[in-house]
C-alpha cells in the first residue's frame, strides 16, 4: 500500500518523540508499505516564531512571516529523515518546494493549486521513505507559501489525492473520532468508520481532531483518511465515502459548541431585502452567522434569530448598530450552547428529531431554536444544561454500544 | 555606493540586537547607499540545531544537517526584513537559493561556485533593500547546501564580488583588527588599513575576526572588506589592496599561536625523499604542518623540526610511530608559542628581524625556531614567555603610536 502519514507538533514536540515517530514510520515500512511522511513543526515552535515576527510590528509582513514560519516544519522533516536512516533505512526529507506543492499567492493562508509528483515518484520508486515539510508550499514564482491552521493535514490530504495513495493517515494525540466528548460522557465510543459529511458535521461542531478544510479536500479527492494517536496502537477513526461504509448507525454522534451566541432581532420590518441587508452586513464584516430562524410575520413585521461566534459578539453589536432604527429590540444571548445530533442514517429513518425534542423535555431543557439539514439536528439550550443534554441525548441513541 | 552588510550571530542574538540592526542598516540607507545584507543565525541556534542532528546519529547525513542547519538563517533574514518594512523602508528576504548562490555538492562544507544576481538587482533597482540568508546555498539541481565555518562571511563577500560592490562590511562584537591581542598589551591600538596578505599572516595567526576562506575570496574578488563593530560606532579596519594603502608601517601586527607543538626528529637519514615520507603521512591525516626548519646534515643524517596544531598531538604521534625504525628520536614539546610580526612594510626593511631578535634576547627569551617570508617572521619560543614577547615587540616596532 502507498500511505500517506501525517505526525502534528505534539507527536514530534521534542527529539524522543520524534524518534518514536521513526519507529512507527518503520514499523509500517516492515509490512511492505510504501511511505510518504508529512510532519508539523515540534510543538511550541510556530508560535515561538510568530511570537518573534510581532515582536517587530503588530502586522507582520506575511511573505516574511511564511519565511520565518516554514523553517520550523523544515527542520522536524529533515530530523526525521536522519532518525530514519540512522535505523537503516533510505529516508530523504523534502520542503514543500521540493514536494512539488504549488499554492496561489496568499501568505500564511495559501490554497495549493497543484502537485508535481514526479520527484515523489521518483524517490517511491526507489524505495525512499519521503519526509515532507508540512504546512509549506511555494508560489509558482517560486516564493514560499504556509497553509494556515491545519496546514500540514492539508499538506498530507493534498500529496494523498496527488500520489493516489491507499490511505491518508493523520496522528494527533487523540485516538480518533468519539460518539461525544469523552470528557462530558466517559461512555463517548471511538467511532470506527464516518463519511465525510458527518465527520463535517462533528468537526464544525468542535471535535476538534481535523479542521474542514482537510476534510472537505479529503471528500473532494476521495482520499482514504484514518485519524489516529501516535501515542498508542489503538485502531483509528476512518472517514470515507458514505458508500464505503456497510452498515450506518441512525446517529453518529453528538457535538456540542459552547462558543456561539445567539442574536435576537423583534419586529424586523416585513419588507423583501431587509434580511439580505442585515446578513450582508454581517458577511462584510466577516462574522460567520450559522443557525438561521425567522418567525411568521404579524402586522407587517417580523422576528429574526440567528446565531454567531461569540468571539465576534461585539463586532456584532457594532454591525448591526445601523440597523437599530428599522426594528424594534436586537437582544444578544451568550449564555447559551448549541448541541447537534450528526447521521447520515437520519436520511432513512423519521422521528430521529422527535426523540430528542422528547428526552430533552423530560430533563426539563428548553429547547431555544432548532435547524435540521439530511445529515443533523442543531438546537440552541441554555449553557448551563448543555453537558446534561449531551448525556442524556447519547444514551437516547445507544451511543455507548 | 552599493554596500554589502553582514551581521553575525551575537548582532542578531535576539530580537532587540535585530532591531538594533535594523536601525544601522537604516542610517547607511539614509545616507543614500544600495544595501544587501547578509545575516547570520541567532547566537547559539546553529549549535542548538546542530545538537538537534547529533541526538538521532554520530554521523547525520549531511544533506539532512544542511536542511537541519539552514533554516535559522531564514528566520533571521525575514524577521530583520519584517522590521525594516516595519521601519517604512522596501526589504525583501532572500534565502540562499533566492539570492542565487549556487554551490558545489559537498553538504556542510560546500563551496560557491557562481551567483546569479538577476532578482537580487532587479530588487536593488526597485530600491529594496535586500536582506540575504548567510550561510547558505543550492547545487545546481537544487537541492540546500550550507557553507560551513565563517560561511556568513563568504557569503557576502561573494555577493559583493558578484554585485561588484564598493564595499563589504563585516559586522561582529569586535571593533576590527588590532596591531595584537589588546587582552594582553592594553597598549595595542586597532589598525585601520591593512593589505589582504597582511590580514590573511594575522587571521591565522589567531586574529579570530574573520577566517581566512573570507579574506582570501575578497582578495581574488577584489572586495574592499570592513570588519566593524556593530555595538558602536567606531571606524573598523578596512581589507583592501596592497596598492590602495598609501603608507605602510614597517609591522602591522604582532600576532601570537599558543594552541602549536613542536616536533623535533632528531638524526633523520639524509636520503631523498624521506621528509617527503613523513610530511605525505602527516598531510593524508590531515595535519596540518606550519613552520618547518632542517638542520644541515652530518654524517648523512639530519634534524627536522615543525609545529602542528597541539590538538593534532595524539593523530601526530600515531603517523609518526612509522618512522621511528628510521631516526634516533622523536620529541614532542607543546610548551611553547609562536610569535609572528607580520606587515608588509618588511618588504622594503632591512634589519626588521634583528632587531626582533635582539630585544627578545635582552629579556632573556630564547627563540628556539625561527621562519621567514617576505612579509612574516615567525618565532618558536616557550609558552611562559609568550605575552612578554607580544609586549616587548609592540613596544619595539612602535606599533603603540
């Protein structure tokens, strides 16, 4: 098999670890594999050099700044690659240049265009393990590039759908993807396979294993991807296309967000475009709105709620300052949470929604605002009863078994 | 005028010292100079990169150390650009590559072969000021080479060769060079021309300011080369062509070597070749032999004294253990130091070296080996005696005034 792995900063924070990594890294070259390793810069170390670059001016120069941040995954790949050969085997480490990842111009959060596999090929052919700089690339005019957050997963997902790899594995710290929090409900399962539009679902939710952009490039190149601990020997999570997988539960888990707010607009007036305007004025402010319910209107007017991160609260407040005039009351509500209910088995089986509107009545929780999508059921409770709502919604799905 | 400017490690030692850099690269900018500069990694990263290789292998690969080793001058380059900019001034980082510098294939030591300067003045026509990764390069294929000891050094002299500048400023912690070790004659006074020969007799005589491999390259470049202080703003010394320098001293400087021993073989037989034997066996070890006098034969036989470096002892006696069957002795004696009075006024001087002689003898200092060259006299004598030598000598040729 040709596998793409990927090590983050903790499973090479220090050179012990980044000698484990080697073992694992041999450990799969000894069952026959073919190997491309991507890996992070040792944890600490990007902020370390972030931290340098403000030292100097509050907004950095972002062409120095990937220059400054590249170095840091430049180094772990090339360790790596002396590690590996120190155990005998033929290791060679590649910046993102020599990779042959090529992304558009946007410092510190480039997209990758393209991937010129042919040095990889080469050095595959030749029975190299590749270690490759994670989170880097350059621009076709050759200047170096970083990813942004996640980057080196990106970098993985993007050489796995390049290389047409079997599989795209990506070691953190966690053993993959649980049912729920495991810290809220010590009975959270590791799910074992997910498809990619669930693990969309729990990921923008917060479980906070892979960020979307890799998974939505995962989906987009159909790259097999596995995320697992480097830590242990524990099996992975898999997440894959939906028809790869045999048998779905109804519920695939339970994400929780504790970091929304939720914004309450009375007696919007009923005109057509008012909603357009309130939202593009949000949207030019880069705030992210999610959930979305407008009521009926009465008399002409209408009630609007929605919500936002609550980091942009009082960004928020300031947008929609403009606004005050054409509605009667904007209310703003941090102290709430949103809990989601992610299947893709939803599609087929009705009252999945009913059963947790029931059991959440039972606990006595208030059920604030609802949205539902094929796949999830989103509904915004008090904070205070958000840890209560995920136990009892995971056991009303038998998510322990 | 089109300045190149290196600052080294202790110059950009954190990021208060880059700012300070950045603020002298700005006052020659003012000034109306071109300005590439060439840095250094922070003090103490290359060794700590460096200890990074050497955890995983006695003997890392020198193509992984390189791209290891590399990545600090990056970050240096880039944080001084992003605080230039920050500064109000066009600053650019270039890495090795980048700033076209393309070297031979010996990882770790390796040697420029050309520098291709289309970008880097395309830049300086932009009015950019051109921040340059020292250190460093790529072989023709590509792939990242470092230039070892001093390579900071070489780098800019190379691209002052290459960008034909009129003038290469070599930054350290030290005002420049001095007519001898100011620790031990308080009196020495700091040179402020001196011919390439000159400083190439001084640098290896101990002068650390800057290494031969330098001096040499901007001798065959003809690069006018400063070496200065970047914590003052003192004058440095200026590196330049025999002819430029209207009056020449007598003796520049004095210069001590208390780290050679001396090897004394005493009855060697006097047939052909067989100090060619021994100084071939030294020189396949690597040692490096420096002053070499033979004593008139008698009765066929003959004595042959020389001076290697004393950390080359245990190697030396090891080669030499072949011979032993074909001489009387071999004695070792890392006792002593040797003196050098170095200037290329000697030239057209007689009695420069009697009047050495006589003042050591007047304090009682026997010289036990003495070699001369046309602008050099080099004395072997006890290691006590070393600092009186360097004062007698100051004093003797004046070099006070």
């Amino acid at each position: 098999m040709l596998i793409v792995q990927k090590y983050g900063g903790t499973s090479v924070g220090d050179c012990e670890r980044i000698q484990n990594v080697a073992k694992r890294v041999v450990e799969s070259k000894e069952k026959g594999n073919s190997l491309v390793v991507v890996v992070s810069a040792m944890s600490g170390e990007t902020d370390k050099l972030l931290g340098y670059t403000k030292f100097f001016s509050r907004l950095p120069k972002e062409r120095e700044v990937d220059m400054v941040l590249s170095a840091g995954e430049r180094v772990t790949s090339a360790l790596l690659a002396i590690a590996l050969e120190e155990m005998g085997y033929k290791a060679i480490s590649l910046s993102g240049r020599a990779a042959g990842i090529v992304t558009d111009t946007s410092h510190t959060k480039a997209r990758i265009e393209e991937i010129d596999t042919t040095y990889l090929n080469e050095l595959l052919a030749k029975d190299y393990i590749v270690v490759v700089a994670g989170f880097q690339g350059v621009t076709e005019k050759g200047e170096v590039t970083t990813l942004g957050r996640g980057g080196s997963d990106l970098s993985a997902v993007a050489l796995a759908g390049a290389l047409q790899a079997d599989l795209c594995e990506i070691y953190t710290d966690v053993d993959g993807v649980y049912t729920t929090d495991p810290r809220i409900e010590p009975k959270a399962k590791k799910i074992d396979k997910i498809s990619y539009d669930e693990m969309l679902e729990l990921a923008s939710m917060g479980a906070k294993v892979l960020l979307n952009r890799s998974v939505e490039m995962a989906k987009k190149l159909n790259v097999n991807l596995v995320t697992r601990s480097s830590f242990n020997y524990n099996e992975g999570t898999l997440i894959t296309k939906e028809e790869e997988i045999m048998e779905h539960p109804i519920v695939s888990g339970i994400a929780l967000d504790k970091n929304q707010a939720r914004v309450s607009i009375c007696n919007v007036e009923d005109r057509p475009g008012i909603a357009a305007e309130i939202f593009g004025a949000l949207s030019e402010a880069n705030i992210n709105v999610d959930m979305i319910v407008q009521t009926i209107g009465r008399d002409g007017k209408t009630d609007l709620d929605f919500t936002i991160p609550e980091v942009e609260l009082e960004n928020t407040k300031r947008v929609l300052k403009a606004f005050e005039g054409s509605v009667e009351s904007i209310d703003y509500d941090s102290d709430i949470a949103k809990v989601s209910i992610v299947g893709v088995g939803m599609k087929s089986h009705s009252g999945v929604a009913a059963r947790a509107f029931q059991a959440l009545a039972e606990d006595n929780i208030n059920i604030m605002m609802i949205s539902t999508s094929e796949i999830k059921i989103s509904m915004v409770i008090r904070l205070k009863y958000a840890e209560l709502a995920i136990r009892t919604l995971h056991s009303v799905y038998q998510l322990e078994k």
